[in-house]
C-alpha cells in the first residue's frame, strides 16, 4: 500500500499548493492514503474552510501539533464538522479532540496517532507512555498504524522510532519545515525520518516571509508573521507498507516545487 504523507503545511501558499496539486501527486505516485500535518495552515492553527480544502484536495487525515488551539473555536469547528482531523494524544485527559483515528481505505484499516515532543516546547504529557496508550487502545482493529511526532529535538524522534520499532508502521517527524535525509527501516520494519519537511514557500524562514524573520531575528523588531511568496515546495515521504504484516517495505523522501 502507497502512503503519502506531508509535512507541516504554511499558510494560504501551502494550502493553494495542497489544492492545486495533490491530486495530480496522488495519481502520478499512485497514492492509497494520505495524510497532512495542518497545524501551521492558518498562519497558526487551522480552520473549517482550510480543513475542508485539504480533504477535498485528498488529504485523509489531518494532523497537528503544539499550535492546535491557536484558534480554539476554529478547531472546534473542525471537530465538529466530522473532518478527519486528530490533535496529539499527550494532551491532557478532557482535552477536546482525538490523538487518533482509525480510517477504513479499502478492505484495509489504517490508524493515524499524533504526539507533541517535550523538549524545548510547552510541558505536556509523556508523549512515549501516550503512545503506548493510544497502540494499547487501537489493539488489533488496524492493520497499519502511523505516527506523526511533532517535535523539536531530533534526538526525542530518534529515541521514538526505537521505541516503537516492530509496533507500528511508521514515525515520522514533523514541526521543524526542513526536510531530513535519515529516511529508513527500523530493525523490526518501521519506516522513519526525523522531519518530512513542509509545504511552504521556498524562499522564506521556515515558511515565512524571510524580511519578517531577519527583523525579527537581527533588529528584535515583533512584527507579526506573514508568509512567504513566490514557489512552493511540498515535502514528505511515500511509504510501501505491507497490509498483511504492517512492516514499512520501502520509504523514499518525496520534494516536489512549483
């Protein structure tokens, strides 16, 4: 089975390109099953509208990350809505939303689990023991399972992929815009890699309008982010999973531009 799946989206240019194109790369790669992490598609957060293009487009599970409630009511409304879009599990216990959903593609069950990495982001819950949790709870009603991490330190989505190496199909890491090459199959069969990347614009910081960050970053000047213009590129990997086993078979970085 073929699994897109992409990195943080950004913005109006990441969410125009996820329109315009996905549905021509689901073809040309002969995608069965894709999913998008969406928590910078807003700018910060998402919204009804933005989800709605994303899934219409053919993203089947939206992730997040640690800008989920950035626009709570937004988000609210998504959930609402019944848009396949899951929050990290390590949020506390009560907090609205899922940390993971089980999608039906085909005669084949795919279960999709979003964490929030610890490290040098807002304290949060163990996102290790929530995994184990939310495997526990999946059980055996999903052939396939995949994890987006979205973390900061490379060293926390290294110590992921050993721990759940054999357990579930695939960990792949997201929140950092910048594409790893450190693709590969655990011992036990999980697909890896430290971050898919993003779908952003390419001349930019991490997505941003790269004037706005130098401000920022040079002259300490606050000014409210914007995004970058001109090309965009979409990041990801297209994994070969084995639906009797669930054991990745294959990862390859996908980077596509405009």
């Amino acid at each position: 089975m073929n699994i897109l799946m992409l990195g943080d989206v950004v913005s109006a240019p990441g969410v125009n390109f996820i329109t315009a194109n996905l549905p021509r790369i689901r073809r040309q790669y002969s995608v069965d099953f894709c999913v998008v992490n969406a928590e910078n598609s807003a700018g910060n957060g998402i919204t009804l509208n933005i989800a709605r293009k994303l899934v219409n487009a053919g993203a089947d599970v939206l992730t997040m990350g640690n800008h989920t409630f950035r626009r709570i009511a937004d988000f609210s409304e998504v959930v609402s809505n019944n848009i396949p879009i899951i929050r990290p599990a390590n949020y506390p216990p009560g907090t609205m939303g899922f940390g993971h959903i089980i999608v039906e593609c085909g005669n084949i069950s795919i279960a999709v689990i979003n964490l929030v990495g610890r490290l040098f982001l807002e304290p949060i819950d163990c996102p290790y023991r929530s995994a184990d949790s939310a495997i526990k709870d999946i059980s055996n009603r999903a052939q396939i399972i995949l994890v987006d991490f979205h973390a900061e330190a490379t060293g926390e989505k290294v110590a992921m992929g050993w721990h759940l190496d054999g357990r579930v199909s695939a960990v792949v890491g997201t929140h950092t815009h910048v594409q790893t090459a450190d693709e590969r199959i655990f011992p036990n069969g999980t697909g890896y890699i430290s971050d898919l990347g993003m779908v952003g614009a390419t001349d930019s910081v991490l997505g941003v309008d790269k004037e706005i960050a130098l401000d920022r970053i040079i002259r300490r000047v606050a000014e409210k982010n914007q995004p970058g213009i001109g090309p965009v590129e979409m990041c990801g990997v297209l994994l070969d999973i084995d639906a009797n086993t669930g054991k990745c078979l294959d990862i390859k970085r996908v980077r596509e531009c405009d």
